[in-house]
C-alpha cells in the first residue's frame, strides 16, 4: 500500500500548463506549490503569476499538478512540495506530532448538504430512511459536524436512521442528480455546481459550525507550510502569504481577472460559472488571526471530541503555534 502510495505521488508530479509556470522573473527563493486538478488553488496560482504578484513579494512560484489529496500529503511530507492547501484538522494533527507545520487560512467556503429542488426534505429528521451520500468517508470533518447536530438539536442517530453511502464526491453528486440518492453531503465546489442547476443546500457546514459557538464563518481549509520550508525560506513564505491575499483581492474586485481563472474551472455554463465564482469570493478569510483562532479552538474541540483518536491523534485541543501570523503566537 504504502509503495503504491509513493508511486502516485512521484508520477503526479507533473507542471501545469505554461500559463502558470512561466515565471515574470526570477526573485528570491522558489516557492513550489501543488495543485490538484480543478483546484481553486490553481485558481489562486494563476493570478499571482499573471500579475506579478511572486515577483513583487520576493519569491517565484512553481506549480505542481497532483493526482489528488492522497498525492497532495505524501509530496507534502515528503518535502517535494513548499506548499499545499490542506485541511485544518490534518495539520493540527501534523504540528501536534512534531511536524512544525504552519497554516495560513485560505477559505472559509465549506461543503453543504445538498437535495434536489423538489424533495421533500426540508429539516435534518427528515432524512431518517432516506438515502444519503457522503463525501470524504466516516471521518470526514463535515460528516461528523452534520451527525453531531443531528443528534444534539433533533436526537436523531443519522448514521443508524439513514441508509448512508459513502463515496468520491462525483460519483455522489451524479447518483444524486440520476435520484439514486436523496440527499448528499458534499464538498463546496459540487454544492455550487448543483446550486446552479436549482438544486438547494440544506444545512451548509458554516451552519453547523455557528450552531457549536463559532461567531463567524471558520477556515477550516488553509496552505500549509512544512518547518523545513520555514526554516530555509522564511521571507519568500510570508511573501507567498502576501501575494495569496493581493490574488484574492484582485478577483473580488476585478472582473475581467477572472477571464484568466475561468479556464482552469471546468464551468461548463454561466451559471456554474457564476456559481462557483460567488462562493469562491464568499469564502475570503478577512478576519484577525486571533478570532479566527478562537473560533478554530471550538470546532476542533468538538471533533476531538466526536473523531477521537482516528481523526486528530493523541491531542485533544489545538496546538499552538499553528498559525502563520507574524507574531509567533498563532
């Protein structure tokens, strides 16, 4: 298992296309980024490069297409890459095993539980005896917040009242569309693409997370930086940092960067276009570090505290240090 493991991530290593390779100039230490296929992050990636925005801030990006997360972690720990966007509960786990990992927020865009325009659900009890796909498997971050509602605000035992299927979240969406399932909970990026089609959310993670004393929209999904990259490129890292936000503010205010973006989207419509561009843009962190520490610290309490062991490892509160702040206390 673990070779098959090592030989996906070394054969996806492959650079995307020119248009995000191809450097403005040569400045400081390369700063080597992987991307998933489709990934927002290449979304990102494309407008750093395309407005010179790694030159600016004292580094060069490289882009990295991967496989797919799997591909994404070994390369990540495997010192191939600087950089990739990753979960926030994955690199709590990392630092709190000695890793020294950093995360930087990236989006506060989080997954939804998702039925079709005419069904009849309209309330989590009513998915008792329906058919329900989730995305991410039995410890998914999502899965385990949507039960724990469940069970806190209605006493329902979503895992044992519904008939729940486990999938990759295409395989689901299409099950979903075709009627083979009733309801889905899936990742951001095929909400939007369903939200396009009329389909409609029924509790979105950033409900569930609110419900559990989060006072704002969390990133639970941010770049993680390894301590070996910190340590060798420190001020190209706090410049990629820079350069990602300056990114995020361009597509929030320019419309036409977004004709470099769309190509990398696979939006098949306007709609969807449209779709997966307003969710995008919802999810901007803008909050300070601190807030959105605390608010971190409540969430992971509360999937310490339902995942156990299998989810976050021996720690039960989030370690210090973890954010990429500047000051050293995140």
């Amino acid at each position: 298992m673990l070779s098959r493991r090592g030989l996906l991530a070394t054969a996806a290593l492959w650079p995307l296309p020119a248009i995000l390779n191809r450097p403005a100039r040569a400045a400081g230490e390369t700063i080597r980024i992987g991307v998933l296929p489709f990934g927002t992050a290449s979304w990102e990636a494309a407008i750093i490069k395309a407005r010179g925005l790694d030159a600016a801030n004292g580094f060069t990006l490289e882009t990295v297409k991967l496989a797919g997360t799997d591909a994404a972690r070994i390369a990540f720990q495997g010192q191939q890459l600087d950089t990739i966007v990753g979960d926030l509960i994955w690199a709590a786990r990392l630092r709190n095993e000695g890793r020294g990992v950093k995360f930087v927020p990236y989006s506060t865009t989080e997954g939804a539980l998702m039925v079709p325009p005419d069904s009849p659900i309209k309330a989590l009890p009513d998915l008792a005896g329906k058919r329900l796909g989730v995305a991410g498997g039995a410890l998914d971050k999502n899965w385990i917040l949507l039960r724990a509602q469940a069970r806190e605000s209605h006493s329902l035992d979503l895992e044992a009242a519904a008939q729940v299927a486990y999938g990759a979240p295409p395989l689901l969406m299409q099950k979903l569309e075709s009627r083979e399932l009733d309801a889905a909970l899936l990742y951001w990026t095929y909400c939007a693409r369903l939200e396009a089609k009329g389909y409609r959310r029924l509790i979105s993670a950033d409900d569930i997370m609110r419900a559990f004393g989060a006072k704002g929209s969390v990133a639970l999904i941010g770049y993680l930086f390894d301590a070996a990259s910190l340590q060798t490129k420190g001020p190209a890292v706090e410049g990629f940092a820079r350069a990602s936000t300056a990114a995020k503010e361009i597509l929030a205010a320019d419309p036409e960067a977004w004709t470099l973006v769309r190509p990398l989207m696979a939006a098949e419509d306007e709609p969807t276009f449209e779709a997966l561009k307003r969710n995008f843009l919802a999810g901007i962190p803008r909050r300070p570090i601190a807030v959105e520490r605390g608010d971190a610290e409540a969430i992971y309490a509360t999937l310490a505290r339902l995942g156990g062991e299998r989810l976050v490892g021996d720690a039960k509160v989030l370690p210090q240090g973890l954010y990429l702040d500047g000051s050293g206390n995140g």
